[in-house]
C-alpha cells in the first residue's frame, strides 16, 4: 500500500498552475507535497505550502534548505507566448535564471530536482524531434525555456524534461483539451489548425512518468510526450469523438501567423520509453483518460481552485 511506504518529500514550485496541481492531485498518497505558491497559502492538492515566486528565486531558496526537500520539480514558467514576446527580460528571469537557481539550491542539500521544458525550444521545421537534435526556438518562450535548460545542466543529477500537455486544469480553460470541450458542448463552430502539429501528452499520464523516472533515479535530457503526431483539427476531432460532440463545429484551416509558415514541433519519446520500459500512450488514449477522469479529477481540480 501507498501509505504504509516512507513518504519522500516533493517541493513543486507553480501549485496553483496547470501541471503543478495536477501534479499535487498525483502526488496524494505517494509523497509528502509541499506547493510553492506566491501567498503561501494553502493548497488543497498539497500538504502544506510555502511563499515563492520565480521572479525572485530567492527567496525561495531559505525554504528550500530550511525544508530540505528529497525531490524539487520546477512546473512554473512564464508560458504565455505572447507574454514572453511582450516582457522579454522577465520571461529570461522566470523561465531560465530561476531555473538555474534552483536547481542549485537542490544540488546544495542533495536533492534531486526535475526542470520542466517544452517542445518549443524546436523551430517545428521537422518534427519528431529526438534529444539530439539540434535546437533552434522560434519564439523568446522558448529560447528563455532553452537557456533555462543550458543552467539547469550544470547539475549532473536533474532530469530535464520537454514535453507538451493537456488535460483538466484548476481554471478549466487552460488547455486545449478543455477548449474543445467547451466550445463544442456549448455549440460553438471554432477552427482546428492543420498546419500545427504536436504530440501533446494527457498530464496524469506526465505525472506517472515524473514519478517512475524519480524512483529510477533517471538524470539527463528527456522527452516526454504522448507516442504519436495530430494536428491540432486532428486533436479535436479525435475529443470530439470521445467525447460524443459535434466534430462538424471543428474548421480544418491553416494557422493564422504571420509570416505563413508550417510547423511540426513534435517529439519522439523513445528514450523516454525505453527508460521507462514501456510504451507512452497515444494521444487518443490519453484522451480516453482524461474522459474518465471527468467527473472525479476534473471537478477536484476546479473545485481546488
């Protein structure tokens, strides 16, 4: 049983966010979770938590050396392209001087300390990007998250790992597993890129993986997606499908950037897969998944928020 084991302590900077709640939500049971929020208040999906903020790291390091934490995943980031594009400079402190921080604060009391990266660090030129390839960002999101990566790397036992997500969020618009649903439950005609493609994966599914390559002691550079490539129409007629909404409302139509360009930025997880001795899940079935989570995960989390 889950609770008859010694509990590990996990420091998740982000709690509030997409994936550190979710990760929380994971974590219940399995560890002892303390949730790194700007308040400092509490958290539903975690045990206790502590004030912090990426912007000035830290302050967050005092909590981590007086917690001591066995385990310290970095899921905060500035991710809002447009926000990185429009505050450059806060978008380099955030997601690469902080991260670089931190992980030495962890490397300081023996931690080990997991960066979350993402497929953006890619131009999307090629797709089924493995961790050799060469990168090459095509926004200041992702070359902030790249540089994050580069300082994070001086510690020879983090595990970095790019991946793309979806599924239920605290807010329950976050993702574009939940904006298909919206939408579509609502009656909503919306567009369905063909031109972008991804290998997003379902979030619980991220998390089971974040766990088994912690236990495993896995260092170095990872990615972690789902096994397969959609398009975003792709995607939402397939959570149409599960889901048994109208996938007549979904407009196939080329993304709207401008200079045109397509782009593929998604990731082969074969590494992962061979780490973790087992096949990642397609994105149809992470869907599958996340709808049965709907009625229980789902409204925990919002009910969280």
């Amino acid at each position: 049983m889950l609770d008859d084991a010694p509990r590990s302590t996990w420091l998740v900077t982000g709690a509030n966010g997409f994936l550190g709640a979710n990760l929380g939500a994971f974590l219940n049971g399995r560890a002892h979770r303390v949730g790194v929020t700007r308040s400092g208040t509490g958290h539903p999906m975690f045990d206790e938590c502590v004030p912090g903020e990426l912007a000035d790291p830290v302050t967050l390091v005092a909590a981590i050396e007086r917690l001591r934490p066995d385990v310290i995943v970095n899921a905060a980031a500035m991710a809002s392209h447009e926000a990185c594009e429009l505050m450059p400079d806060l978008a380099v402190q955030v997601n690469a001087v902080a991260a670089g921080t931190l992980s030495a604060a962890a490397a300081g009391i023996g931690a080990r300390f997991v960066q979350i990266s993402t497929d953006a660090v890619f131009d999307g030129s090629q797709g089924r990007y493995a961790e050799t390839d060469a990168t090459q960002p095509f926004s200041v999101y992702g070359r902030s998250k790249l540089d994050g990566e580069n300082l994070v790397s001086s510690n020879s036992d983090a595990l970095i790992v790019r991946t793309n997500f979806f599924g239920w969020s605290p807010t329950g618009r976050r993702s574009i597993l939940e904006f298909f649903v919206n939408e579509l439950s609502d009656g909503h005609t919306v567009r369905g890129y063909t031109d972008f493609v991804v290998s997003s994966g379902y979030v619980q599914v991220l998390c089971d993986a974040l766990w088994r390559l912690v236990e495993g002691r896995s260092t170095g550079l990872l990615h972690l997606t789902s096994s397969d490539a959609l398009s975003k129409y792709e995607f939402g007629v397939a959570v149409a499908e599960e889901f048994g909404l109208p996938s007549g409302l979904i407009m196939p139509v080329e993304s709207d950037v401008q200079p045109p360009r397509n782009r593929d930025i998604s990731l082969d997880v074969s590494r992962a897969e061979a780490v973790l001795g087992s096949r990642l899940p397609s994105q149809r079935d992470g869907i599958a998944l996340a709808r049965v989570d709907t009625l229980g995960l789902r409204f925990e989390l919002i009910a969280a928020e």
